[in-house]
C-alpha cells in the first residue's frame, strides 16, 4: 500500500512539474518546421527579412497556427516574433525599417477574429495565447509582449 502511494505521489509531481515547465519555459523557437506560406518581405533598409510559416491542427474541422519569422541580414539570426491562429486576411508589411504590420483577420463583418498588429524588431512580440508573455526565458528578450485579450 505504502508503494501506491509513492508512485501515485511521483507521478502528482511529475506531471506538475511537465506544467510548469510548458508554462514558464515556453519560447517560440520550439515551433520546428512548419509550411512555408509567404515572404520574403524586405525591411526599407533590407537589414530584415520577414517569413510566414503554418502548421495545420486538427484535421478537417481544425485550423492553422501561423508564425511570423524575422531574419536579420547582417548576421542571419533569426527569430520568431508573431504567433496566432491563422485568418483568411493574411499579409505582412513594413512601416518603416524596424517596424512591421501583420495583418490577420477574417475580416470587417468579423472584428473579434482581429490578430493584426505593428511589431518593433527586437522590441516586441506577439503570441495569441500569452504563453510566451508568461515565458520567464521570453520576459529577458523582449521588451513588449501582446497576446489576445
């Protein structure tokens, strides 16, 4: 009896500490190999370059997660700064040389499907869900962090 409860306890604490750490160590560089979907888009400068990827859930009633990936030029280092469910109103444009608009939405007859957003290079992220916002890794390497409220 007193081995059940052992097993019982450490399987309790294992799958708390699974939670806490998908929940506190959770970055977007974990998204692995998803479709290409478009890019590239060139910052004015050309210092940075912007890709879009997906990755499809759920089978034919599920959707697609899509992810903005920015490239600096100078010395290749990419990082993903956008993550979201994706819309039927997908683009991505720059407003100047550190900032880009990321349009997703379905739509004006459906405003509460807006995830567009203007995101300033090495400054800003946004992630839908707000993981990386409750990241303690991602907390350090932005300044910003938006997520769908």
């Amino acid at each position: 009896m007193k081995k059940r409860y052992q097993l019982l306890i450490l399987i309790f604490i294992t799958v708390l500490l699974v939670m806490g750490y998908k929940k506190y160590f959770f970055t977007l560089e974990h998204l692995g190999q998803g479709i290409y979907y478009k890019g590239p888009v060139y910052s004015p400068n050309g210092k940075y370059t912007a890709d879009s990827y997906y990755k499809t859930w759920g089978g034919a009633t599920g959707g697609a997660h899509i992810w903005v990936e920015i490239t600096n030029n100078e010395n290749s280092e990419a990082r993903n700064i956008y993550y979201s469910n994706g819309k039927s109103n997908f683009s991505m444009e720059w407003k100047d040389d550190n900032v880009i608009y990321i349009r997703n939405d379905e739509g004006p007859e459906y405003p509460d499907s807006d995830r567009s957003i203007e995101l300033e290079i090495g400054k800003e992220v946004y992630d839908e869900s707000g993981r990386v916002c409750d990241s303690w890794i991602m907390k350090n390497e932005f300044e910003t962090c938006y997520q769908n409220e």
